[in-house]
C-alpha cells in the first residue's frame, strides 16, 4: 500500500482536498531483472541436465526440459502483467473515488457521497478480514484484493476514519 502525494486540481478547495489519497498495489518479490535471473539459471540448470540425455540418444528428454523453460517464462510474464494491477481510493469531504485498473490496464470506476457510505467485512476467525467491501445505496464493491488480510485490515481502519473524517465535513480555516 502506497500514499500519492499528488494534489487533484481543486485542492486548495478544502471541500475537495483529500482526505485520504491511496493507490493500493499487489506485493511481488521478484522484479523485472529477478525474474529474468530466474529463468536464465533455470533455462541453465536444464541444460545442464539435458545435456547427457541429449548426446546418449535420448533427446526428447532435451525437448521436455525445453517445454519446462518455456512453461515457467509463460508464468513469469503473466505475473509481471499482473503485477501493473492496482487500486485508487480518493476520499474528500464532497465525495468517495475508486479506480480499480487490472493488469491488461482496463479501468473501473466509482464515485459514492461518503457521508452515505458504509464498508462491509467478511472476516475468518483464523485467516482475518478476507473481503472489504464498499456498500452504497444497494450498490457493492469489493475493494483491497490485493492486499493480504492483514493489510487489508490496515486499510479497512484507515479508509473508516477517512470517511468519519469526510462525513464531518471539509475544515476551512478563517483567515
């Protein structure tokens, strides 16, 4: 989870500062160039391996080994695609902003009043809070997928006292 310092345009209207500006994102371990070590010490190791089955005769082992490569950089590109996922949540006093983009950059959007604006939970008692989601006037979005239960009760918290926060409305200091 990540805080964006950005300011919107109107963000010297206190009515339209934000409360809370989020762009939540997926953890993955490995980044581009690790992934790219990844399957050159694997492509590597098969080689390797393939080596003797190759010159005894026995070449579709090569070819086996071959697919086993091939197979793991499929999966390596799909995570790297999934990795561009991720979730925007804007909360101002005037109104809620989701944006859930995923991975192949198709964007959802919504705008909710936050003063009418409840967040639902389905907790587990051993593995925490599994889904959130944002309810308004019969409408329902599950947000945070990609974060783990933990942070996701992180998030649950912070994004309920933002809208508390909304639902007192903006703060306008007198001059």
């Amino acid at each position: 989870m990540s805080q964006s310092k950005e300011e919107p345009a109107g963000a010297d209207d206190p009515a339209r500062r934000p409360v809370l500006h989020v762009r939540l994102t997926s953890h993955r371990s490995l980044d581009a160039r690790g992934r790219r070590r990844l399957l050159a010490l694997f492509a590597l190791a098969s080689v390797a391996v393939s080596l003797p089955f190759f010159l005894m005769g026995a070449w579709p082992v090569a070819g086996f080994f071959g697919f086993d490569v091939a197979l793991l950089w499929w999966a390596l590109r799909a995570t790297a695609r999934a990795e561009r996922a991720y979730e925007e949540v804007i909360v101002t006093p005037l109104e809620l902003a989701l944006a859930q983009v995923d991975g192949s950059g198709a964007r959802r959007d919504w705008r909710f009043n936050p003063s009418w604006t409840r967040l639902d939970r389905r907790e587990d008692e051993e593995f925490g809070l599994l889904h959130l989601f944002v309810a308004h006037r019969g409408q329902r979005v599950e947000i945070a997928r990609l974060l783990g239960p933990g942070e996701k009760a992180e998030f649950a918290q912070a994004l309920g006292a933002a809208l508390a926060s909304a639902r007192r409305g903006p703060l306008y200091n007198p001059l």
